[in-house]
C-alpha cells in the first residue's frame, strides 16, 4: 500500500474514479455484479449493486464497471454471479475483499482493481487443517517486517503504479517471495533482479512499482526463494498486466493475483474407528489417548492425517446396540467409552490400580466388548469420582469447562440421570419429564436436589473426556498431523437433542437411504428426519454449534451422507426397511398431473397389490394361513392388509406373536421377509400428508402391480419414474444444499470432506466444486456408470481416494468375496492374464495401495486393515473379521479391534519404510518428522534392549534414505 505520508502538499482531492476489473466466464442470460459495504455497491443488497459490463478479449470474458468515491474512500466488497433479475447464482468465497484508497490520489484520477474470481477451493489452504497443521509456520509470520516497499509516487503523466499482491500460505523459514518480469524493474525474468514482495498478514505478500506507460504490456510470474538460494517459479503461463494507452487518468493498478500457482499439495492418511485401536494401555478398547501414539505411528510412515468414526457418546440402550457411533445419544458429549481410567487421577488407591490391571486382562480380547466394557470404567470412574469430586469439581479448570459447555453440558447429564432412573431413553415413559423446559432442567440439576452427585458425576466424565481428547489433538497439531472427525447425518430418536429440541425434528419419519450398491432393498436408519425450515429460522444455530464444538479437537472432518444436504430419504416411522421412502424435499406427482396422463385408479396403484396367485408363489402351502392371519379378501381372489398388519412394525410384531405361540408354518424370518415384498408391492406412495400427492415407489417396474397394468399406464408411469427421481428436482435439491451447507462450513475453519457416495444426483458434484467440499472416491464404487472399477488415476483433485471404508468389506475380504469379479479386476485393472491368487497377498495390496498413492485426489486415505494387508504376518487374521460394518444389518455389532497393538507397529520399521517409500514415490507430502522420528514417550515405554533396536534401525533407515535421495530419480520437494 502506498504510504499516505508521500503526499503532503498535494491539492485536494474532491472525488476519484474506482474501477472493478475481473475476468470470469459465464453462460448466456448471467451476468456478472460487484456488491460491497456502502450504499454506493448497494452496502450488501445485490439488488443495489452495480452490474459489471463484459467486452471480449481473445478467449476470455472481461468484466468491468466504476464507481466515483471521496477522498479518503474504503469499503469491503465480492463479486456475484446473477441472472437478469439480480438473483444470486453464485458467490463468491472466502473472505470479503478489502478496498482502501491511497491519500495520495488527486481529483479526477482513475484507481483500478484488477482481480481473480475467489473460489471456494482458494480458501482451503486457510482452513485449520493446513493454516493450523501442514503449513504451520515454523517462524511467524505476523512478527515478520513489513519491509521498506513504499515508494514516493510522484503521479506524472506517464507514470503508473503498480501493486503486486499475491496470497501464498505455504512459505518455509527464510524464505522470500519475487515477482519477475518482462522489463527491467522486474528484473527482464532474472530472479536476482527481480522485486521483492514483503509479508502482510494473512499469508498475503505485497510490493509497489512504479512503471511508464511505454512498459505495458507487461507479462509477469511470482516464485519462491528458499534458505538455501533456490529459486522457484510459479508453474502455468505468464502473467499480464496491460493500460489502455489512450486512458492516463489511471494513476494506479491494484493487481490481486489469487493464488501463488504451485503443483497442487497431495497427502495421505489412515483411517481407523476409535473402538478399533490397541494399546497396551487401552482398557479392551482403544482411547482417546491412545491417538498420540496412532500419530506417531502415522508420521513414521509419512501420514499427514488419522481419520476417525463419530466419538458422541451413544448410551441409548445400555447394551451393545449402542456400539453403532452414528447413533448419538448427543451430538455434543463424548463417548464415556473412550476414557482412559487411569488418568483419572495421579492418586489412584492401590485396590483401584489392581482393579484396573485386572480389567486390562480381561478385557483384552479379539474384539471389543461393550457391555462389559463400558460398565467396567464406569464403575472405576465413579470410585475414582468419590474420592476427588470435591477437588475437581472446585478447580479453576473444571468451572472454566463447565462455563463453556452448560448450554449442552446440563441437559446431557440430567438426561442421562432419567435414563437410568426410569431404566429407559424413551421419554414418553418418564411422566412429566417427557417434555423438557428449561425450568424443569434447572430443578434437575440443582445443587440442592437429592441426585445432585450424579448429576456431577456426568459432568466429571465428560470433563476428563475433554481433557484427554484436548491432550491428543494438540500433540497430533504439533506432530503436523489432521485429525478428522466424522459428523453424523442424524441422531437417535431417543437423544438429548430431540428432548430439547423437538421442533428441530420430524419425530413421525424416519432417515435412510434409497437401494444403491451398499443395499439393494435400501437402509433405514431410524433417525428422525429435520426440519429445515425449523432451523432456518436461527440460521441453523444447532448445526453451527455442532461444528463450532468439533472444532475444538477436529481440524477437518467428514460429512456423513452429504446427500442428505441435498436431499434424504424419508420413511414413515412405521417402516422397518429403507424401501418405500420418498425423497424430502422433492416435488412430487399430483393427482391431476396423473389425471391428465390417464392415470385415476388411485387406490389400486398406491395400496399392496395383492392377489391369490401372489400369495401361492410366495408362500406355497402356508398361504391360506397368510391369508387367514394377516389379510381380509375385499374381492375376489384380491386381498389387502388388516388392520393390525398393515405396517412393517405391525407384521413385526404380530409375526412375534405368532411365533410365541408356535403357529408359524415356516421361519418367522422368511415369512417376514415376504410380507414385507406384499406391503412393498405398490406402485405409487401417497403423501400422508396431502392425499392428492403421489411418489413413484423406487424400482417400481420391479413390482407385480406394475407388471400387471396395461401398456399406456406402464409407459406414464415410466416417464414420470425417470423425470421424479432424475430430473425435476434438480433445482431444487441445488437451492436447498446452498441454503445448509455454507452455514456448516463457515461455522468453522475445519476442512470439510464430503461422503458422496450412493445415488448421487446430477446436481452434487457441480455444488460441492462451487462450495469447495472434497469428495470421496471408492475403487469398487465408481459413480461413472459404464465402469465396474474406479480408475484412480482420472480422479480428481478434490477428493479423498481410498480403496475401502468403514461401509464396506476390507480389501482382502473384498478380493476373496467374488471369484469372477477378482479375476476381472486381475485382468483389467492390474492387467495380468495368469489366474489371480485366492488371497489378497502383499504383492496384490501394494499395487492397489500404490495406485491410489499415486491418484490426483488431494487426499489419499487408507483403512488401517489395508495397509495392514502389505505384510504377510498381519494377514493371519480371516478377512471378514476385520470388517467395521455391514450396511444391511441395521442391528450390526461395531467391535473390530486391530489385532496387532500400536506399540508393535511402532516397532516395526519395515512396515513403516515400505509405506513411507509409497508417499515418497507418489510425490505426496511427507510429514516434517521424518523416518528417524521415533517418539521420545514411545521409548521411554520400551525396554532398554527394545529401546536401542527401534533407535538403531530408525537411524540406519534414515541414512538409508539420504543415500538414496541423491541417486533416485527427483521428485517434487513439498
């Protein structure tokens, strides 16, 4: 910025020309408009703003408009994308830019603003994950010298000011960073003559020159000086500055040239549930702790990133049911399961420390055991809690904690108190407590209630929670490594937050998904759906407070079903499979559409088709104790439900009934699933709440009542199947993500990955790019439909690229699972024409690893079992063991646990190197700590003799490596 002391004794200036430059491509009836802070760019109104004109110039579209401001003038301001009503159809991101006039500019003169449209993808690099971790300053910046680059600008005819300014996050120690060029004040592209720019904050660098008319045109690159005299320049073609010589009114050029253009950073990690972790610290599940050694692990073997499942607490039923961590009891506590005991307290009575290694061998076992252990440290916990509450509960420490979390932190614990004193999360049984009020929670957790202790007990929990979790996400931050967590689409019916906050929800749905590669009948979650328009009314104050709590520990995270952001599958809460849903919000057929088309037999297409042939195909000799039982015959040889059986949950439940009394001809499981294709077998759903809205039932052809009309309505019904499911609610579902998902992402600066998979809607991809979300890509699920395998290699750069996740088999069981498909994928994709071995040896998993290593994708990010599957001796475990979860059972029990513990795979250094040299090779980015960086803590822990091998064999890799470096082909240095 031009120093504004340079201008004593110019005239006063009276008014100057503001100029807006920018080029940006749009489609026909778009254009494009500058809205900014005062009322002369409609002070934030876009309708007020000023529209920008647009001229060609060779293959780009350059737009343009001005403003004439006072002396003295500044504001803040965005560019918009509009139609030709001034509606917003795209914003800009990031933050707003900002506009200062030099003092110096005298009355009449022209200030011109040259920028680049700020894309969503151009503040990643400023989100936590990267500000915070991978590119954190190993000096800072902000006590950096701003430099003497002020320049006394004396404003002759000829002469122009020009002001490079360019944003470049990842800049090393000592480094600089030049712009040359093609004339001589930018050195005629030597890089020792060139200009250097100084630091202005915000990893945003600056420099002033000024330049003579007959200099223009005027092609230009950034680069980068390193400590050790290196220069490197910014890839892609050369920049340009050029004036319009017939206009010397303009004084000064204000480039803002975005980005410093370098080869795009890449990096991988490794994923793994919390639960699923061994330690031989851990008491029979892995702990919050525990990730301190997962981060040394992961930094040894080159990974920037530990990627973990939900850790809400989940304690809705008391048992097992409760191991699936979607399910969350609240969307603010931390799961109790996760606490290390020991930590508790460094006065632990000596009975308690023999309870606790008792514990430890018990619990130690090949998977984790919930139920016991849960009761397990909560019954420690609470010894411990007995013996030091007083002193906890009174330290500066917890009041802090406490004063920060009570608007969640109340609620929880006196939750959790009815749970277990009316032995129940369903609150309709727990009497005038069923509906919450802020009175009836202050009365709860008064200091002067009886249960006032157990009451804090919850609050102590969650205290020591924090405390643990807090103490490994530093450690992770300080190591360079993201942790990732993991955001729910949804919450159990029974939770803290629809007690709170029933308004927030659809209590009488439920959330699923339709039939996609995970399950083809679809899946039922049983989460209540949200209002949206509810939420809206706060802008999503539940959701922003969400992020903003993760964000104390996370530094990105992962969208679960970001699809729901779109749209979500709604079913009836009394449906019990995720088939017969509709998509909410979607527009859906009404009845004079249908009409108009010929269809009007309403009742016949929207209830279950069922007719006697039916019943004899699917249930044989039993069908007329089907009929008897669950059906009335309303016309001849056609029946329909009764009653009681007209639901999932009421075939359920009468089935239960029936098979207590032993008059089940065949298992109560397949007579279950047979009733249920009955109920299924329509053609349209009605809307329970407008019975003159229909929607087509998902792969309605594959019904008997389809196949059984007549050619015309199968025709119609056909038409306006493809044009619900695939085509009118495109808009729609467009408009309604980019009302929710700017809110998630600005209530924090995590980076933001979205779980895209499933039946994506045209729409998605297109909003995540503009939103700058990364998305996932899955070997075995690729989302272009002429393609059996994903080609990792086409990725690409915004997304996460795995070979498997915690939905779907592991590599090795995936492999074994299907003969034909394994030799396709041997064929095809490794390109052998021998027979492909029965098992997923290491030779098999290095080179499905290595594929996706070398992807384009930003983030290369490997389960825990899959790299396991590189050495022979972790192998000796079946594969289906290692499974998380299996999608289709909706009452599946999540207890993997790594076989081998963290302390081994420290130790095993082979491991490490073979991953590391995958990064390296890959040209993604290695962690600072190189291979030597054996933790200090990790040794201390060993025996001495173990001490020195793991010491001993790090050093001689490390010396291994810089051998190597000199002879091995160049990679890119990140």
């Amino acid at each position: 910025m031009v120093n504004p002391g340079l201008f004593s004794g110019n005239k006063s200036v009276n008014s100057v020309k503001v100029s807006f430059r920018i080029p940006y491509f749009t489609q026909w009836g778009q254009s494009l408009l500058v809205c900014g802070s005062v009322p002369v760019l409609g002070a934030w109104n876009v309708k007020r703003g000023v529209l920008l004109s647009v001229v060609h110039q060779g293959s780009e579209l350059i737009w343009g408009g001005s403003i004439t401001v006072p002396r003295g003038f500044q504001c803040q301001y965005s560019y918009y994308v509009v139609d030709d009503k001034k509606n917003v159809l795209r914003c800009e991101m990031g933050k707003k830019r900002e506009l200062t006039l030099p003092e110096g500019v005298q009355s009449g003169q022209e200030v011109e603003f040259r920028d680049l449209w700020q894309a969503a993808s151009d503040s990643l690099p400023f989100r936590s994950a990267f500000k915070d971790v991978i590119f954190r300053q190993s000096w800072d910046l902000s006590k950096a010298t701003v430099g003497d680059n002020h320049i006394n600008f004396e404003p002759e005819r000829e002469a122009v000011l020009v002001q490079f300014k360019i944003s470049c996050p990842n800049v090393e120690k000592d480094s600089s960073i030049y712009v040359i060029g093609s004339n001589t004040k930018l050195g005629q592209w030597k890089a020792e003559k060139g200009l250097k720019l100084s630091y202005f904050g915000e990893s945003v660098w600056k420099a002033e020159c000024v330049m003579q008319r007959s200099d223009f045109p005027i092609r230009y690159r950034y680069g980068k000086y390193d400590r050790s005299g290196n220069f490197s320049v910014e890839s892609g073609s050369n920049r340009e500055v050029s004036t319009n010589s017939t206009r010397n009114d303009v004084k000064y050029i204000f480039l803002s040239d975005g980005m410093l253009r370098e080869t795009p950073w890449r990096g991988a990690g490794v994923a793994i549930p919390m639960f699923s972790v061994r330690s031989e610290s851990d008491l029979g599940v892995g702990e919050f702790l525990d990730l301190k050694l997962l981060v040394d692990w992961a930094v040894a073997s080159g990974f920037h990133l530990v990627q973990l499942l939900p850790i809400n607490d989940t304690s809705v039923h008391g048992m097992w049911w409760d191991s699936y961590p979607y399910s969350s009891l609240s969307v603010f506590a931390l799961h109790p399961l996760y606490l290390r005991v020991q930590a508790l307290s460094k006065n632990i009575p000596e009975e308690i420390k023999k309870e606790i290694e008792k514990a430890k061998q018990q619990l130690d076992q090949k998977d984790v055991d919930y139920e016991a252990t849960m009761a397990t440290k909560l019954s420690i916990a609470k010894k411990v809690f007995a013996q030091e509450k007083d002193l906890i509960l009174n330290s500066s420490s917890f009041q802090q904690f406490f004063c920060e979390n009570e608007g969640w932190l109340k609620p929880y614990a006196a939750f959790c108190f009815l749970r277990d004193f009316f032995e129940t999360s369903d609150r309709s049984q727990w009497g005038r407590f069923a509906h919450y009020s802020d009175d009836k929670l202050e009365k709860l957790v008064s200091k002067d209630s009886l249960h006032y202790e157990i009451i804090c007990f919850h609050y102590y929990v969650q205290y020591h929670l924090h405390l643990q979790l807090s103490e490994a996400a530093l450690y992770a931050r300080k190591k360079g490594v993201i942790l990732k967590g993991d955001l729910p689409i949804g919450v159990d019916k029974n939770s803290v937050d629809t007690w709170v906050y029933p308004n927030l929800f659809r209590m009488n749905t439920s959330t699923g998904a339709p039939p996609d590669y995970f399950d083809k009948n679809g899946q039922n979650w049983g989460f209540p759906t949200y209002n949206w328009e509810e939420m809206s009314k706060d802008n999503y104050g539940w959701w922003r407070a969400r992020l903003t709590q993760m964000a104390k520990y996370f530094t990105a995270y992962r969208i679960d079903h970001i699809l729901g952001f779109f749209r979500i599958w709604e079913l009836p809460d009394h449906a019990m499979t995720g088939l017969v849903g509709k998509f909410r919000p979607s527009i859906p057929l009404s009845q004079e559409e249908l009409e108009r088309e010929g269809i009007w037999d309403f009742n016949r297409l929207s209830r279950p088709y069922i007719k006697r042939e039916l019943l004899e195909e699917k249930f044989g000799a039993a069908w007329t104790f089907v009929a008897t039982t669950f059906l009335n015959e309303f016309d001849k040889n056609i029946y329909e439900f009764k009653e009681d059986s007209n639901t999932e949950k009421k075939i359920a439940s009468k089935l239960k009934t029936c098979a207590e009394s032993s008059v089940l001809l065949e298992s109560e499981e397949k007579l279950r699933r047979n009733l249920f294709d009955l109920s299924q077998n329509i053609v349209l759903i009605r809307d329970p709440e407008n019975p003159r809205k229909f929607y087509p039932r998902f792969n309605l052809e594959d019904t008997s009542s389809f196949q059984d009309l007549d050619d015309h309505s199968k025709n119609v019904l056909k038409r306006l199947y493809n044009d619900y499911y695939f085509c009118r609610q495109e808009n729609l579902w467009r408009q309604n993500a980019l009302k929710t998902l700017p809110v998630l992402l600005n209530s924090s600066d995590m980076l933001a990955c979205g779980e895209d998979l499933g039946l994506i809607p045209s729409c998605v991809h297109p909003v995540m790019q503009e939103l700058g979300l990364v998305g996932l890509r899955i070997q075995r699920m690729p989302s272009e439909a002429d393609l059996e395998f994903g080609i990792p290699s086409q990725y690409s750069y915004m997304t996460v690229c795995a070979p498997s996740c915690h939905d779907c088999s592991t590599l090795r069981a995936w492999w074994e699972e299907d003969e034909d498909r394994r030799l396709r994928f041997f064929k095809n994709v490794m390109e052998s024409d021998e027979l492909p071995p029965d098992q997923c040896v290491p030779e098999v998993a290095h080179f499905i690893i290595r594929q996706h290593f070398e992807a384009p994708s930003m983030w290369a990010i490997f389960p825990l079992q899959d790299l396991l599957a590189l050495k022979e001796e972790y192998t000796t475990r079946p594969a289906t063991e290692e499974t998380i979860n299996d999608p289709t059972n909706p009452k599946h029990y999540w207890r993997y646990r790594v076989h081998v513990s963290l302390e081994s795979l420290i130790k095993d250094i082979d491991l490490q190197t073979n991953i590391k040299d995958l990064v390296r090779w890959s040209g993604r980015s290695l962690p600072k700590e190189e291979a030597s960086g054996v933790d200090a803590s990790v040794v201390a822990a060993l025996s001495v003799a173990e001490a020195v091998t793991v010491l001993s064999v790090a050093e001689a890799v490390s010396e291994k490596q810089k051998f190597s470096s000199a002879t091995e082909k160049p990679v890119l240095v990140k």
